[in-house]
C-alpha cells in the first residue's frame, strides 16, 4: 500500500477516533477499549491480508514512538481527576499496589516458566517477564467509564474501580523507564541503572516544570500548543535517542505540569480531547505489527501470563474485599471486571518493541494484543455484574453528558 | 502563528522565556557535545519539538524589540540548524518536507479565504496597476542590474551578451515572484485591517498566478538567447494553460467540497485540514496540478460561495499555530549560511536594487491608481519578501538550463535567505506605522483541540 494512502487511512481513523471522544458516543458506539481497530489492524497486516506491508508499518516508526509518547502526556495529565472529582490519595496508593501486585505475579510466572521450558536468554528472559507485568498490571479506564456511563452507575464501587483503573497508569509508565535502562544499547553507560531510568522521569519533570513555567504566568492560550508539543516532542525525540523510555519522560511531564501548573484543568482539557484521534492510529497500528507466527513456547508464554493475570486480579478483588465493603459481594466479578486493558499496555509493547526488537517483543506485543481482547470480552459484563449486585446500576440511562470533550463519567 | 495579541508579559516572563531558550539550546548542544554520536542524529522528532519549542519562544523575545514572529522562527531554525549548533542537521531538514507541504496547502487555503469579491472589487484598479507596473518594471530593472553585475558572476563568465541577457532575465522573472507564506504569516500575527493589509493580500495571492505565467514567457524568450540553435516554441504555453485551468477547476470542486462539508458537518476540521494537505498535495503532483493554485481556488470559492470562510479560516489559524512555526523554523534550518557568507556582496548588492524598483514601482502604479495616501507610502512593504515561491521556481530555471543553473540557483538561495529575514520586518513595521495593526487584546480564543471537534 502506498505510504500517502496508509496515511489517510490513519487521518480517517483518527477522525473516526475524535468522533468517539462526545459522551453520547462512547455510549452506544465503538468498544472501550478499541479492540476493533486491533483487529481491523491485523486483519489488513501482514499475518492475513497484507495489505499493509510489514516495511510500510516499520516506516510509520516514528508516528507510533510520537502516538505512545502522547498518550503518555494524556495519561499524565488526567492522572489525578476523575471528571471534576479528584481521586482520593489512598484509592491513588491502592490502584498503584494492586497494579505492582499483578505485575509481580505475572513477571514472576512468565520468569520461571521461561527458565524453565524456553531456551531465550537470560537477558531475554528478565526483559519478556519485566515487559509482560507491565502490560497486565493496567486496568483500561475506559472500559471502567464505558460501563458506568453505559448503565447509569454510580456509588462507591463504581468510584473505586474508576480509581483503581486511573491509579494503574503509574507504574507502568514508570516502571517501563527501569526496563529500558536495563536493556543493553542504552546511552549514559557510566551512569547506574538506577540512575539511567531516573534521567528518563527527570527529564520529563523538568519538561513539565518548563512548560509550566512557561505558560504559567501571562497565560495565552494561542502559544499553549506551541510550548505543550514542543516540550513533549523534544523529551521523546530526547528520550527515544538515549535509549531510555519516552513513554515515562511524558508521563512524568504530563503529572508535574497538573501539579505544578495553576492552569491544570485548561491543560486537561486541551489534551484529552486528542487521545482518541491519536489512540486509534496506534492501535491498528499496533494491530499491522502483531506476529502469531512464534515458537510454541512464546505462545505458551503469552497464555500463562493471561491465567496469571486473570488469577492475579480474581486475588486483588479478593483483596479488595476485606477493606472495601461495596466489593466484599462481588469479589469474583469485580476481580475479573479489572481484567480489561487498552491504549496503554499496547503503548507499553510498542514503546519496547521500538526499543528491543525482534521474537520477545512480538510475544509482548501479542499478548497486549490478547490481553485486549480477553479484557474485553470478560471485563465489561464482569464489571456491570459486579455493579449490579453492589446495587449501583440504576433503572435508566441518564441523559447524554453535557460537556462533549469529557472523557470522565459525569459526577 | 501565534496571536499578536494576549495578556502583556512582564520583564520577569520575558527572562523565563530567555533562560529556557538558551537552556534548550544549550542542553541539546551540550548532550551533542558529550555524546558525539547523537550529534549528527538528533532524530526527526526531537528536531521538531526544538524548532517548535525554540521558534515559540525565540519569537516572543524578537516581539519585545517589535520584530515579528515569523523571524523568531527563522532565527531559531538558523540557529538551530546544520549551519551554527548543528542540533538539526540537512537530513532531519529534508525529512521535515511533509510539514512544507502540510504549510504551503494551508497558506494557499487560507489566502483563497481571505480574498473576498467585494474586497478585490474595492481594489481591482490599484490591483491591476500595481501588477503591470510591478512585473514590467522590476522585471526590466533588476535584469538590467544583473546585466551590469555580470562580470562579478563566476557562473556566465565566457557568455555572450546575448546569452547573458538570456539569464539576466530569468533572473528578472525570479524578482518579481512574491511570499505568500511570509505575509499570510505577518497579516496572522498583527490581525492587521485596511488598505495596506487588503491590498498586500489581494496582490500576493494574484501574483502567484501572474508569475507563473511570467516565467513561461520569459523561459521561453531566453531559451533561444541562452541555447545556441533554441527557438521559441508555444508548447509551454500549452501545458502551462492545462495546468492553470486544471488548478482552477480542480480548487473549485474542492473548494465546493469543502464549504458543504463546513455546513453539513462542520467538525473535526484539524483532521480533514491535516487529510486535505497531505494527501491532496501529492495527489495534486501526481496529475500535474498547481497545488498553491488549486488551494487558492479552494478558499476562494468556500469564502465568497458559502458562508462558511471564517470557520474555515478559524480551523486553519488554529492548525497553523503550530504548522507554521515548524514550517519557517525548517526554512530557517534550510537557510544556506556559508553560502550567503560567499555571495553575500552581490547578493545583497541585487536584493537592495530589487527593493529599490519594488519601492519606485509601488510609488508609480500608487499615483497613477490614485490610490489612498496610506497605501502610497506603504503600499510595496510586503512585496519585498521571497522564501519558498522563488525558490521553486529557480529549481525549474535549473532544470531548463542546466548549464549555468547551479550558479544561478546558488545566488538566488542568497538572495531569497535575504529577502526572506528583511521582508518580513519591513512589512511588519509598514503596517504597525500606517496603524493597521490590531493592538487590542483578542477575546480569549479557543484552542487547537476545537478545530479537531
């Protein structure tokens, strides 16, 4: 296919995304978490169709490097409110242990059965255990926002998963910066691990601090723009060159410019908006890229994370329970309505395929793929049950939210 | 670009500005430095985000002594570019291409927008003498300057008289070749209104048609001065006739397309601008469509067919905020400097007998139009500006004349880096001096994030 074409097809899907972001629409239309342009991506990629060719998706490197990079900043920028409510600092700090509590489980069991079963390397090894935790320790907040909104909820449960599915962005982003650090070919080789991975999140709160700065005092919004990519580009064109993680130098600009800012909630509102436009290209971009053709044990890999993960999840709901009594009913399905992942593990895999390609990387890529899928099918209905039984789901859908850029529930 | 007007920065703001500026210079410089792998490979990506960054605020530092934005761009593309940091180098400048192209389409778009009926209407007599007397005589005058310099330019050393005029006439052709980009960016920054704005716009975008057919004509009377046994044949005419009127209906179609789109629709017009620039454009190439023309056609026909102009018009000012400073950072970033550092005596020996005769031929077409006494002293201000035009066209000269053509194109990328950082400054100080410039502070406007909506 003709790069110009591809291109536009891009455009269309964003178009299509920007539609996606009214209240009305994410209702009735589209699934949360955009699996559909998953598979339309590898449906028209190189394992079916071939439409689009493995080099053309390789060529568009540096629109899914800039597109992850962004959705880093949204994320960093909408961390901390859901709608007009900011998130309590203990649902903020549990969201962050339960997601750390997945990953663990789920690197843990990918380690030991690649020890054991597989012949990749030590290196590889460590990165494919690290990498596929990240990847599972998020919870879409999207697929949260979509039931809520879908069906009217509202009530303590419907809070705490809203929270805990925002809190599970940090660790990801962050701890992403580690594992690129780690991975040999990194810049900065006399500095220590600890060190490399800290330049990465530095950089971006020193970027955020800057933007801030910048338009903190004679606010114009007309330069807001200018100074808003800038800064983002020039921390992941910066963090993409040394070899550490753009994905977490965003992230970390997006959440001190929020904090440090007093113009937090024009920011906000300036970039969610353009997370839909941008996900969806990334996405079926991120579609194009998936391999199936892997050696056995990769898949068998890819599978054990998912039961890890699923088991993990069912124990942080289990978790949950004793401590939140609006879930103590509904452990099971509030555990398995946690399962749905989205933008930002595929993010994640893609930010580590750019960085280590080659077989590891496509067996993350592909169970972010998966991993989307399976959270789609069992998240959502899992999450309505787990909200009916806690008495959250009301008799009507309430009217459309008014404000059309809102990606939070109404409040 | 960014708005002219705004809340006024106080001198605490300005030295935040400064010291980011230097520091994101002098950050990237210094990792360049350490790091000397990276220097020559900064990446398409962080080149953008410097030139975005450092544009925006280089532009805000140049606004305190009253240059205009667009030399702010400029400045820190110059600065950061292959020629003083090196922080973005020839490559990354020519990976940047597609933000061109993305630029030049929204110029012409809204330069088609801008131009209404009524308002050509009020101006067709000063148009139309100003468009003889400008072409006929600058064209007249500055070949006849270069005839005189002739024997300073290595490239026609051992031509004949003859073959000389040839090429002193192309270069005649070439002076009379305008910016659209650098007064579209000027008219955004001051949202400057009356007579001199009106007209400049009205004038630039027209004579982007007027030489076009020019340089037709005029390449095809050097051919047989320049080239022993050349003739003079009517076959560029031809094809130059298809492809005017090819651009014109192709912009109308597109033109109609577009104003249904804004009435029927009217939503995500970042996306559809963003689709339109960069698939039309190549798409305009490929079946030999003047792409500035068909866009200019566009917005003519969405502006004074529909109602729909000024959302259009918003829709590009919102997407070129960004686009733009990109656009004139890279051209400042593409800006021969040890170049202009060779020719720069006779290059600026010609740029200042061009200004001159646009300046005397401004005075002319003026009087005899009977224009308004603003428009007679400040009339010429924005015709001194070139950049991507000129440029263009001295590539054509190069493939039609092969024999002296890199001589030529190397002066006229002098002359053009010239024009392009004076012209500007000129044409913003005409319009701040004839009062034109809107000094009240804009009513707080909405961001990018609306023309995606």
């Amino acid at each position: 296919m003709n790069p110009v074409a591809f291109l536009l097809g891009l455009l269309v899907l964003a178009y299509l995304g920007s539609i996606l972001v009214g209240g009305r629409a994410i209702r009735g239309f589209g699934l949360p978490s955009g699996a559909e342009y998953l598979v339309l991506g590898f449906v028209l990629g190189p394992q079916v169709l071939s439409v689009v060719s493995r080099s053309l998706v390789d060529s568009f490197q540096p629109v899914v490097l800039v597109g992850v990079s962004w959705l880093g900043l949204v994320l960093g920028v909408s961390y901390l409110r859901v709608g007009t409510r900011r998130v309590p600092v203990p649902h903020l700090l549990g969201g962050i242990a339960l997601s750390a509590l997945v990953s663990a489980a789920v690197s843990t069991a990918v380690y030991f059965g690649a020890q054991h079963f597989s012949k990749l390397s030590r290196l590889e090894t460590i990165a494919f255990a690290a990498v596929a935790g990240l990847i599972c320790s998020e919870t879409t907040r999207h697929s949260v926002r979509w039931v809520v909104e879908r069906h009217g909820a509202k009530g303590p449960l419907a809070d705490i998963a809203a929270d805990t599915a925002r809190a599970s962005a940090l660790f990801s982003s962050l701890a992403l910066s580690v594992v690129n650090a780690w991975l040999p070919g990194a810049a900065l080789p006399t500095f220590t691990l600890v060190e490399r991975a800290l330049v990465a999140i530095v950089l971006g709160i020193v970027l955020g601090f800057t933007a801030a700065l910048l338009l903190g005092r004679e606010f114009r919004r007309d330069e807001s723009w200018g100074i808003l990519l800038g800064t983002s580009l020039l921390g992941t064109g910066a963090a993409a060159r040394l070899n550490l993680s753009p994905l977490s130098t965003t992230f970390a600009m997006g959440l001190t410019l929020v904090l440090v800012s007093r113009h937090r909630a024009y920011f906000k509102a300036m970039a969610t908006p353009t997370e839909k436009p941008v996900l969806l290209p990334v996405v079926l971009l991120a579609g194009a890229m998936v391999n199936v053709r892997l050696p056995l044990v990769l898949l068998a890999l890819v599978g054990a994370a998912l039961v890890a993960k699923l088991m993990a999840r069912l124990f942080c709901g289990a978790l949950l329970s004793l401590s939140v009594p609006s879930v103590q009913n509904a452990r099971l399905e509030f555990g398995v309505g946690m399962l749905s992942s989205g933008a930002l593990g595929l993010a994640v895999a893609l930010a580590f395929g750019v960085r280590h390609p080659g077989a590891v990387s496509d067996a993350v890529l592909l169970l972010a793929a998966v991993g989307v899928l399976v959270g789609e099918w069992l998240g959502p209905a899992a999450l309505r049950r787990a909200l009916t039984i806690a008495g959250e789901i009301g008799p009507e859908v309430p009217p459309p939210a008014s404000e059309p850029g809102s990606l939070e529930r109404p409040t | 670009m960014s708005g002219h007007g705004g809340a006024k920065k106080t001198a605490a703001t300005r030295a935040i500005q400064a010291a980011s500026l230097v520091l994101t210079f002098g950050v990237l410089y210094g990792v360049t430095r350490v790091t000397p792998e990276l220097e020559s490979h900064l990446g398409t990506v962080t080149a953008v985000g410097i030139l975005l960054l450092a544009g925006t605020l280089m532009s805000e530092l140049l606004e305190t002594i009253g240059l205009p934005h667009l030399s702010g761009y400029l400045l820190a593309g110059i600065i950061g570019g292959p020629h003083v940091l090196h922080l973005v180098d020839h490559h990354t400048v020519l990976e940047l291409s597609p933000v061109n192209t993305l630029a030049l389409s929204l110029i012409a778009l809204a330069g088609g927008a801008e131009l209404r009926v009524d308002t050509l209407r009020s101006v067709a007599r000063s148009l139309a003498w100003a468009t003889l007397i400008q072409s006929v005589l600058v064209l007249t005058l500055v070949s006849g300057t270069f005839l005189l310099l002739a024997r300073y330019l290595p490239f026609v050393q051992g031509f004949s008289f003859k073959q000389i005029l040839g090429v002193a006439l192309l270069w005649g052709v070439l002076a009379v070749s305008r910016s659209p980009s650098a007064c579209l960016g000027i008219l955004s920054q001051t949202r400057a209104k009356g007579p001199v704005a009106t007209f400049s716009l009205a004038f630039i975008m027209l004579s982007d048609v007027v030489v076009v057919i020019l340089v037709a004509t005029i390449m095809m009377l050097a051919r047989p001065l320049i080239t022993p046994g050349g003739v003079i044949s009517l076959d560029d005419f031809n094809v130059l006739g298809h492809e005017i009127l090819g651009s014109i209906a192709v912009g109308v179609t597109l033109g109609l397309g577009l104003a249904l789109y804004l009435r029927l629709v009217g939503r995500q017009l970042l996306l559809v601008l963003l689709a339109i620039g960069f698939g039309l454009s190549d798409t305009f190439n490929y079946i030999h469509v003047d792409s500035l023309l068909a866009f200019l056609a566009a917005g003519f026909v969405v502006t004074n067919l529909s109602n729909q102009g000024p959302q259009l018009l918003h829709a590009i000012e919102q997407t070129g905020s960004v686009v733009f400073v990109v656009f004139f950072a890279t051209a400042g970033a593409h800006l021969d400097i040890p170049l202009l550092r060779k020719l720069w005596p006779i290059a600026v020996t010609l740029c200042g007998s061009r200004a001159v005769f646009t300046i005397i031929a401004g005075r002319i077409s003026s009087r005899i139009a009977q224009d308004a006494p603003l428009l007679r002293r400040w009339g010429w201000s924005s015709l001194v500006s070139q950049a991507g035009l000129a440029l263009g066209l001295s590539t054509v000269i190069v493939k039609a004349f092969p024999t002296f053509g890199e001589g030529f194109r190397a002066l006229a990328i002098a002359a053009v880096a010239i024009n392009e950082m004076v012209g500007p400054i000129l044409f913003k100080f005409a319009l701040d001096r004839s009062g034109e410039t809107d000094t009240h502070e804009p009513e707080a406007r909405p961001s990018l994030s609306d023309a995606a909506r």
